[in-house]
C-alpha cells in the first residue's frame, strides 16, 4: 500500500493539486495529506512518512533570539504546528524529509538556532539568493562522503537552486551537517540514528528545469517515499 506522507503548510491548499509538493509525492508513489494550523482529527499514526515545507520565517523566539527586521511572512501558528509535529516524528522514528524552512524547523526543534538574514550576519556567503524574476539562484554544493545525502545522490558535489535569505546556524541535537555551499552555509543535515531524516536547504520540489536537477529531484523523493513505505 502507498505510504501517507503529510505534508505542512501555513493554510489548507488541500484542493490545489498544482503545488510542487503534492505533485511531487503523488508523482513517486505516496498519498499526500495536508497539514496545516487549526487542522482537526489528527493524530502521527494517521501518516507514514512527514514532510516539511518551504514558506515563511520561523518566528525568533523559538530558538532565543530578538526579531530582526528583515523576517517576513511570519506565521506563529505555523511555528507551533510544525516545531511539535517535528520533535515527536523524531522520537517515534518517523521519516522525515525537510525543504528549506523544512530543514530550518527541524534544526529548531532538537535545539538550534537560524542564520535570521545571511546577507547581514554571514556576508562571506555570496551564492545563497532569494529568487531573480521569478527564477531561483544556483549555487554549489559539497556532499560529505558517506553521507545519505551522498548514498541518495551518488554525488560529492552537485548544483542546486536556492531561494531563501535564512539558514540553519548551529544544528539541532543529533544531526550531522552532510552539504554546505563553498562559503559555508549548511545546505543539508541528517540524523543517522533514525531511518530517515533529512533536511536540505534547496528546492528539490522545483529542480524541473534540468536533466541534472530532475535526477536529483527523482532520487531525493524516492528515497523519502521508500523510507516512508517501510
């Protein structure tokens, strides 16, 4: 049977069968279901497999900090749907697969902290941009060795895309930081002691442009959705 992968937002966009991310789980075998704040009727035992998303800020407080003034689309709601739902799929062994905010509320959530706008707090970082008329920035990765990152993708380094002006700073307990980009922005980490969890700071959902970025796309889901079908 198809794994059941919910998947969080900051609304219901249940019936928006266009978004990325639905698509993409449909798209390499799971049942997609929508999770998002003031949802009823839900328990982790309803899902297989968890999948965190792209969107807005995490507001500063969860991780000790003051506001910056460059946070936007800011969703407390989202924050208190997501950072909980997190911390208990990690203890119950849960699979889970986080997307840029994904990785960021992941990191949270076992304890860590945010780069709240790289531009001002890392400046070294020059290939990390949010996105140019629409069309996401590319940047470099490198893969470490051994990694699942690296088992998933059989690659040491790869080309992503990038649109996002925060990043994760100090990991969260128990993760270990699998890609940076070439100035040191962590790009992906992983828990090794569970089956499956790992966050990246792209957009596999939208690496469609390319046969390369399509491969990578492929690769990461099915991995997921496997992990999730066990």
């Amino acid at each position: 049977m198809a794994p059941v992968i919910g998947i969080t937002f900051g609304e219901n966009i249940e019936n928006d069968p266009s978004n990325k991310y639905i698509k993409a789980v449909k798209e390499f075998g799971g049942i997609p279901r929508t999770l998002y704040p003031g949802i009823s009727e839900f328990e982790l035992d309803d899902i297989d497999g968890l999948l965190l998303t792209g969107g807005g800020d995490i507001h500063p407080d969860n991780f000790d900090a003051e506001w910056h003034p460059t946070l936007k689309y800011v969703k407390p709601d989202r924050d208190a749907l997501e950072i909980p739902l997190c911390q208990e799929g990690i203890a119950a062994d849960l699979p889970i697969f986080g997307i840029c905010r994904g990785i960021q509320v992941m990191s949270i959530a076992m304890g860590g902290s945010l780069y709240q706008d790289i531009p001002s707090e890392f400046p070294q970082e020059t290939s990390c941009q949010s996105q140019v008329n629409d069309v996401d920035s590319r940047h470099t990765i490198e893969i470490v060795a051994g990694s699942r990152l690296n088992r998933i993708t059989g690659k040491h380094t790869d080309e992503v895309n990038s649109a996002h002006h925060q990043a994760v700073k100090d990991k969260g307990e128990g993760f270990e930081v699998t890609a940076r980009t070439e100035e040191g922005i962590i790009e992906a980490m992983e828990n090794t002691s569970k089956r499956f969890v790992l966050g990246v700071q792209y957009h596999p959902e939208r690496m469609l442009e390319t046969a390369d970025f399509q491969e990578h796309r492929r690769k990461l889901f099915e991995a997921f959705i496997e992990a999730a079908s066990e």
